[in-house]
C-alpha cells in the first residue's frame, strides 16, 4: 500500500507543479498585460488548489499510516533530527507542504476578494509564486 501511495504521491507532483506553473503564468501575464480576470484564470488557481489538495492528503496518510520512513523518525525524534534524511521528511518537507497549501488557499481568497481585475492578477501572482518557490523547496532531492 505505502509504494502505491508513493507512487502516486511522487506522479501528482507534477500535475500540482504544472497547475502551479500555469496558474503563475497566468497571473504574471494579467499584470503585465492588464487583462481582465476570467473565469479560465479561477480555474486554473482552483485545479492548482485541488491538485495540492489532494496531494497533501495522500502525504498524510502515508505520514500517518504507511511510511517506515516516517514511524522511524517518530520513534527516536532526537535521533531523528541529526538525519537529515529522516529530519526531510518528518520535520521540513511536512511543514513546507503546510505551507504551500496556505499560501495557495489564501491566495484564492484574497483574489476572489480583491475589488478590481489588476489587483486579483497581482494577488494571485504574490501567492502562487510563494506557494511555488515552497513547492520547489520541499520536492525532495536524490
């Protein structure tokens, strides 16, 4: 079961890395070409939203319930933060992907809240492009 998750968990970061991609591509071109927010550009931010969404839940549960990786790490914490390896995984790559989930969620909001057309894009582009420097941070590295 935890290679399955895995599996899926390491194939859906790239759907979450071309949504986020798309979504800050978007952004960046409604500043520069002062377009107006369409419904295509909520799509795209809201694909992006469910992509990590989803993966964040799969993460919980291999965290939780199926990686050895992880039961290591929760066994001996102090062992664990001299790991790197373990510390990656158990301390730094779960709370970036906190992260990253905030910053996208909040994003959403804050442009859908936003009065005007400009200050959605710009709004959107500060927050999908947190959220994808985090992403980039926590993918991990052989």
């Amino acid at each position: 079961m935890h290679n399955t998750l895995l599996i899926i968990h390491s194939l859906l970061r790239w759907a979450i890395l071309l949504t986020g991609i798309w979504a800050f591509v978007r952004a960046l071109k409604g500043v520069n070409g002062k377009t107006p927010y369409t419904a295509g550009d909520n799509k795209t931010s809201l694909f992006f939203s469910i992509s990590l969404d989803v993966q964040f839940l799969i993460g919980l549960l291999m965290y939780f319930a199926t990686s050895p990786l992880i039961k290591t790490a929760l066994s001996d914490m102090g062992a664990a933060m001299k790991d790197s390896t373990l510390r990656f995984f158990a301390v730094e790559h779960t709370t970036m992907a906190i992260i990253a989930l905030v910053l996208v969620h909040i994003g959403r909001s804050k442009v859908k809240k936003a009065p005007t057309d400009a200050q959605k894009h710009k709004r959107a582009l500060i927050f999908y492009g947190l959220a994808l420097l985090v992403i980039l941070m926590l993918i991990p590295r052989p």
